[in-house]
C-alpha cells in the first residue's frame, strides 16, 4: 500500500523556511527564555538585597547585588557614561546579526543554540542598561575568601555558554 507524500502548506510568515526543521522561532524562543530568566532572576536580587549586601550560600558561593556599568569583568565600568551606549549599541547590532544568521543556519542545532544563548544573554544586558544604566550582577564565586571571581549573572552565563558551544561546532566543522 503506497501512501501519499504530503506537501508543506505555504506559510504568509517570512521566518519560516519552507524546508522542515528550518523554523527561526524556536531559536528566538530560546533567547527570551533567556532574558526571561535573567530578568526574573535580577528583580528577584534587586528586591531582596541593597546594593553591596552578600548572603553566604556556601564556601565558594554567594549572592551580592552589584552593578556593573562597564562590559565584562567591569571593563570601561570607570568611564563618563558614554560606555552604557556603546555596549547597548553592540548588543542590538550583535542581535540583529545573530537573527540574520539563524535566518540563514536554522538548521544547524549546535551553531543554533549557540547564538541563541548568546543573544538572549546580550539582549538581558541591554534591558539593564537602558532601565538602570548599568548591569545587574549578583552570582558570586570565591576561593576562600581571597580570589573572587567578578559578580556576574544569567546573562552572562548564557553568553558564556553560547560561546562555547559555538567554539565546539566549529571545531566538529573542522573535523568533517
């Protein structure tokens, strides 16, 4: 018994790929789960801690309200301002790209779910910076109290993944 192969009903939305599994919007999905997280996660800190106030979670871990007006690691954070601009600025232009880019790889899971990360952790910066002029932080880790590594928060951990998954879909590029 032969059965008939259906064919994709035409789609009025342009971010759909006509081919199967080529859709843009789960990736984009992805990306507000992350600035969705983030953001919960920050009003959580602002409501709960003042600025600088630290609750011991355990000996290598605690949560501190800080503000980052600066990029990673406070780079720039010691400028006159202009910095909260310029790294909003970055963030829409790299969100832009990366929506160009999965347009183009929706495909490709890995290198997907790669940018998504990315820019829904650059796009919960942004949001900070244009609310408060600076970046919400508050996840802290220490070695023994001497080594604490900066403040950072779900943004930026979902930046730093993405990174790395990315990192790891070029190198199986590589190897084929």
């Amino acid at each position: 018994m032969a059965t008939k192969k259906r064919s994709a009903a035409p789609t009025a939305n342009k971010f759909v790929s006509k081919s199967s599994g080529n859709s843009l919007v789960p990736w984009l999905g992805l990306a507000a789960i992350i600035i969705l997280l983030d953001q919960l996660s920050k009003i959580t800190v602002t409501k709960l801690f003042t600025y600088g106030e630290t609750l011991s979670i355990t000996s290598f871990f605690n949560l501190v309200l800080a503000y980052n007006k600066g990029a990673a690691f406070s780079f720039l954070a010691a400028e006159s301002g202009w910095q909260r601009y310029f790294f909003t600025a970055i963030g829409v232009v790299a969100s832009l790209f990366i929506i160009y880019l999965l347009k183009q790889n929706a495909g490709q899971r890995l290198f997907c779910w790669a940018l998504s990360l990315i820019m829904g952790g650059a796009l919960g910066n942004v949001i900070d910076r244009l609310l408060y002029g600076h970046v919400i932080d508050f996840l802290d880790f220490h070695y023994k109290e001497l080594y604490h590594f900066p403040a950072f928060n779900i943004a930026d951990s979902a930046i730093c993944i993405g990174a790395g998954l990315f990192i790891l879909d070029e190198l199986r590029r590589v190897k084929k």
